[in-house]
C-alpha cells in the first residue's frame, strides 16, 4: 500500500500544509507562521474537512506561541491572548464543530492553568497548552484507524465476509485529518483487508473535492475506484450493486441530524430507496450534543463564482443569481447504518445517552492520570 498523503507538517515552532486549492495539477506546501495565516488557509480551503481545521488551527497558535515577541505578563493576558485567538479561528469556518470544540477546551484549560497563578509560570501555561496541542495529531490519527477498523468489520458482517463495492461523497482522507482519515478511512481498511471490489467516489460540485481529492487519494492509495458525477447515484445505486454509503460529517448533532458537505442528504434519500445502508464515520469531537437537532446548525454560504466558474472560466452567465450553500442536513432516520465513531457504531436514537457516557467515563479516565 502507498505511503499515507501528508497533509500537515509540523514541527515545534513550524508549520506546513498542503494547499489543497492546487491539488490534482500541484503538490505544494505552504508555511502557516501565525493563527491569522491560518484563518485565511481555513477560509479560503487551503486546508478543509473538520479534523484537520481544527488541527491546523490549533496547532498555528502552538507556532504563533512558540515564536511570539510579545511578553505576557501575567498568565491571564496568555489566557485571554489563547481564548481570543481561537475564539477567531472557529469563525473562519463556522459549520464544521471540530474547531470550536477544541477553542472551547483549550480556552478553559488556559483558564484553569491561569487561576494557579502563584504555582505556574507564562512558561508552564505555554508548554501545557503546546503540548496539548501537539496531542490531537497522534490522537486523530489513532481515531480515525479505529474508525476505519469498526466501519470496515461493521460493512463485511453485513455482506457475510463478501468483498464489497461503495460510494463516498466529498473528501474524508488523509488531505482532510491529521492522517488515514474518517469515511475514506473504512474504505482504506477495507482496500487493507483485501475486502474492497469498488470504491465510487462522487465529484462533489461545486467546489469538486470529490475529483480534486478523493480520486487523487484512491489513485495514490491504488485502490480500484471510479469517478462519478453528483447527478449519476440514483443510476449508480441501481446498477453496480453497493453494499454501503460512508461519508463523513463537519458536525453531528444530538437526535443524529448530521451536518456535511452539499450532496450528502440526497445521496441518503438514494440510498434509502434502494435499501442501501448510509453510514457516517466522524471522531466523537465531530459531535456536537449542545444541540438538538440539525435546524440549529449553521449553514455556511459561499461565493456563487465557485459555481458560476472553474479556474476563472465562465460556466454560467454572468451575474446570475446562485444559491451556494457549502454543506447540508441529512436527517438521522436517512442514516441507516449509523454513525461510527473511534467508540464504536451507534444508531443515531442511541448517540446523545450512549457515547455521551462513553465520553463522561474517558474525562475521569484522564482526571485520574
């Protein structure tokens, strides 16, 4: 198998990504030096897919930190320079809940660091917050094999041990996690166990994160897989016989209503009709349980010339009226699979009590070392 794709490089006091607006025609890295580098390489989809957001994110304040000129005082102006500056870059993508997620433990562990003034230095404020930083790299990594491990048994035990043929939506690799990655991830184990007949993956228009990406993961993996548009998978559902849908999820709310990119809830209506199980795999900090159901998510809307052009060519007429909404709401009774997480598989009825307690019980596990 080929070596995974390197999205991110990192070093203490460096940081590179792969800018994934040039990918297929090119493979070039660019530096990140601070968090407001970073807000515009999240804004403008130079990184994108929520694990690697909300790493890339935290890991330019890890750099900003580490290489800072300013002196901070006291504790409390690190702990409000830490809160602000990811309290900025949750806005630079406001769907995706990784990011906010992580700002919000962040935030208050430099709080709680701060409130010890009299035991712990500037000094020790940035280490611990550095290092809890530099965490969420091995930890996506080791979330998303997980992931793919439970995904891949969970798809062969319903195909009796078959190899099986399935679509995925958008891009869920390693161009979108710290590495391995989350839908792409279960197809990945499942190419690993010599279990995969057919990977389709979709294009995913507008923006085509699904030609750009995920085909150039499936050729750079060598898995065997074939390109398809977004308008072909009701023909392709009925046609080439797919034992399962996996996409991933920029947030998954408490009663299942998942958030993900534009295309994903027609694509579980699809699979729905023909009896296809639609699964989601996302790490458990994609889930987001402060919210109810998926009207309260925010829908990010971008600019209409991602529709209206490609490469500064006109598709369309000019000043055409577009609506471009980034990502869509699949609701939980579509996700018929469920959604696996580094936990394991749940059915959406079950998230909010059960991987809550599962989540509960892993906070005292690490209180206690």
């Amino acid at each position: 198998m080929a070596n995974l794709l390197e999205a991110i490089k990192y070093q203490r006091g460096s940081l590179k990504i792969l800018d994934q607006t040039l990918l297929p025609e090119s493979f070039d890295y660019i530096t990140l030096k601070n968090t407001d580098d970073a807000w515009h390489a999240i804004k403008d989809m130079k990184v994108r897919g929520a694990p690697a957001i909300a790493i890339t994110g935290c890991l330019s304040l890890a750099v900003e930190l580490s290489n800072s000129q300013a002196s901070f005082q006291t504790t409390e102006k690190l702990s409000e320079f830490i809160g602000n500056r990811l309290k900025y870059l949750v806005s630079a993508r406001p769907t995706a809940v990784n990011m906010k997620e992580a700002a919000s433990r962040l935030s208050l562990l430099a709080e709680q660091l701060s409130a010890s003034e009299k035991t712990t230095t500037v000094h020790d404020v940035m280490d611990r917050i550095t290092a809890e930083i530099e965490e969420m790299l091995d930890k996506d990594i080791t979330d998303n094999k997980n992931i793919g491990r439970i995904g891949a048994e969970r798809i062969l035990a319903d195909s009796n041990n078959f190899p099986v043929s399935v679509v995925t939506h958008c891009n869920t690799g390693s161009l979108a996690t710290a590495g391995y990655g989350t839908a792409l991830g279960v197809i990945r184990s499942l190419h690993k166990k010599t279990m995969l007949k057919h990977v389709y993956c979709t294009e995913t228009r507008p923006y085509n994160q699904g030609s750009r990406l995920t085909a150039f993961e499936i050729k750079h993996e060598q898995m065997p897989g074939t390109l398809v548009c977004d308008s072909m998978v009701a023909m392709l559902m009925k046609e080439k016989n797919i034992a399962a849908v996996v996409v991933g999820a920029d947030r998954v709310v408490a009663n299942g209503d998942t958030a993900n990119k534009i295309g994903t809830y027609q694509l579980a209506i699809v699979a729905k009709y023909h009896g296809v199980p639609f699964y989601v795999a996302a790490p458990s900090t994609s889930c987001d349980m402060e919210l109810k159901s998926g009207a309260e998510i925010v829908i990010e809307e971008r600019n209409s010339k991602e529709m209206t052009s490609i490469k500064g060519v006109a598709t369309a007429p000019k000043d055409m009226s577009c609506w471009n909404p980034a990502f869509d709401i699949t609701p939980s009774e579509l996700i018929t699979g469920g959604i696996i997480t580094e936990f394991g598989l749940f059915k959406p009825s079950q998230l909010e009590t059960e991987l809550e307690l599962v989540l509960t019980t892993q906070k005292r596990k690490k209180l206690k070392q």
